[in-house]
C-alpha cells in the first residue's frame, strides 16, 4: 500500500495529511529527467573517448589494410616504372641501333598492351579509388614489361641470325696474300689464255706454287668436291647459306668432303692446276643468289683500307685470265 505522510499543523494544533503540489512534483520530474540525461552523456562521452565500437574497430582495421596495401602499391609502381624505362630506352638507343632495327614507338607498346592477356589484374586490394588507381597503373606497367622482355627475344634472334649471317658472308682471301702480289686477273670480261678470245671471267686468279693450302673464305657446308674435267679440274663449293656460294677450282688435291661442316680459314685444299688451267693458281668465285658477283668486295677481314684500295687496282687491270 502506499504510503500516506502527516504533518504537525501548527496553526490547527492537528495532524495533517501531506500533499506536494504539482508544480513541485512537475519540478521533481524535470530534474530527475535532466539529470539524467547529463550522466548519460557524461557516460557516452567518457565511452566514446576510451572504448571503440565494433563499427570502429572493423573501419580501423580496414584503414590500415589500405595503408599497408597502399604503400606496397607505390614501392611496387616505382621500381616497375625505373624498370620499364630503363628497358625500353635500352631496347632502342642500343640494341635495335646496333642491328639497324626500327626503334618500337611508344604508341605501338601501348596498342600491344590493350591486346595482351598474359598479366592478370591484381586482385584483392580493398575497393577504394585511389587502389584501383594503382592497380590499373600496376597492370599498364607489367604489361609493358611483358611486351618489352618479347622485344627482347626477338632481339635475341637478331643477334643469332646476325652472327650467322656474318660467319657466312666471304671475308677473307682464299689465299695467303699479305703482299698481294698473287691477283693475277681480276673480275670481269678478260682473255681466254687456250681461245685467245675475250670472255667473261666469273672470279678471282690467285697465282701460288703448287701445294699453297686453300682456305675456306666463310663458314659453310661442302656442296661439291671432286673432279670436273672439263673446267675446274679438282675443285671445291660451299654453301654458307643467306644465298652465298663460293667456289675453288683447280685444285691438286682437295682436303675438304662433301657435307662436311667447314669454319672461315679452314684449310680445304691445295693450290694445282687441274682442269682448264695454264699454271697452279686458284681460280675463286663468290655467288650471290646463284649469280657470280665480284669477290674483290669480300675480303674485308684481312686487309687495311690500303691494302684494300691496292687490290682493287690490280684486280680492275684488263689482263689474261689463268683459265
């Protein structure tokens, strides 16, 4: 039951009930309420100062994930960068110079990049702007690594068909001829020494006592090496590939055999005067593209450019050929 509060009255000399008015209960009301109020902010605010919230603790912890990711990004995007220009300044100032190649414009890497497949998208990095930002930059750039390193293999390729190639081009004489005194007819439309008649004579006369070696003038395989009666006598041809031929004839006795593999300077025989000959000399052709062109251009290995320009006037001297 609820209880009921007296009073002494002094007035009435009597015990009154007690009765609080109602403004004084709506105060007591206010009070509590606003009281209240204040110690639960008083509590929050203490809370919030100290203590996280769940929401809080999850956002903390995706902010510094993004963090962490965000300076992986950046030292990642750097050293590609460094990377990327160093190659591609490599591959054109230096590599494709060397082998007179066409520098790659950046507009084709950048065209071969929108076709490629081959790098995937990095994945996993948080869905912000500024990670996506990177992540496109990081794939632009291993792309253009991966397009760089097949610009790279294919200047590998150069590099192997242009050592071969250079093997196999004639460079040098067939002949020991450091004073160049053994030229004895030249290239060209010269006198047959058994007709008496003018013809044209497809090589190079190399005068040389019998038994001088013969060397190979380019790396090559035998194609022939035997005898031919009716012309060269003993005589040897080698195939050096890229559509260059050379020839040997007169030979007295032939070292080299047919499909043998054969180096520049390699001794293939020996100087005679087999065949259609008037005296032991090699006679020495060079073949390009199956047409004889003049040798006196192929023996750059061996002689300075004064040497060079002496033999040219003896081989352009209008004389007897040796066969």
């Amino acid at each position: 039951m609820r209880k009921i509060k007296y009073y002494y009255n002094t007035h009435t000399l009597r015990y009154e009930k007690l009765e609080t008015p109602l403004r004084v209960k709506l105060l007591r009301l206010f009070g509590f309420i606003a009281t209240s109020i204040a110690i639960a902010i008083l509590i929050v605010a203490v809370a919030f100062q100290y203590i996280d919230s769940p929401k809080e603790k999850i956002l903390q912890q995706q902010n510094d994930d993004l963090t962490e990711n965000y300076a992986v990004l950046q030292q990642r995007v750097a050293q590609l960068q460094k990377q990327t220009l160093e190659l591609e300044n490599r591959d054109n100032n230096v590599y494709r110079a060397i082998f007179e190649s066409t520098p790659i414009p950046d507009s084709a890497r950048l065209k071969e990049i929108e076709k490629s497949k081959e790098v995937q998208l990095v994945q996993s990095m948080g869905e912000t702007e500024l990670v996506k930002s990177l992540t496109a930059q990081l794939n632009t750039l291993s792309l253009r690594v991966a397009y760089q390193a097949k610009s790279y293999g294919d200047i590998d390729g150069m590099i192997k068909n242009k050592e071969k190639l250079l093997a196999a081009i004639p460079a040098i004489q067939p002949v020991s001829n450091k004073d160049l005194t053994r030229i004895a007819s030249g290239f060209g439309y010269r006198v047959d020494p058994v007709y008496k008649v003018t013809k044209f004579h497809a090589g190079l006369d190399f005068t040389a006592p019998q038994g001088t070696p013969i060397y190979a003038t380019a790396d090559g395989v035998v194609k022939e090496a035997d005898y031919n009666a009716g012309g060269f006598g003993n005589h040897v041809l080698i195939s050096h590939g890229y559509g260059y031929e050379t020839l040997y004839g007169h030979m007295y006795r032939i070292k080299a055999k047919v499909g043998q593999k054969i180096s520049r300077g390699e001794v293939i025989g020996y100087v005679g005067s087999t065949g259609k000959s008037t005296g032991p000399h090699c006679h020495y052709e060079v073949h390009k593209g199956g047409d004889p062109v003049d040798p006196v251009y192929y023996f750059y290995n061996d002689l300075t450019p004064e040497q060079y320009d002496r033999l040219l006037k003896l081989a352009a001297a209008a004389n007897q050929s040796f066969d």
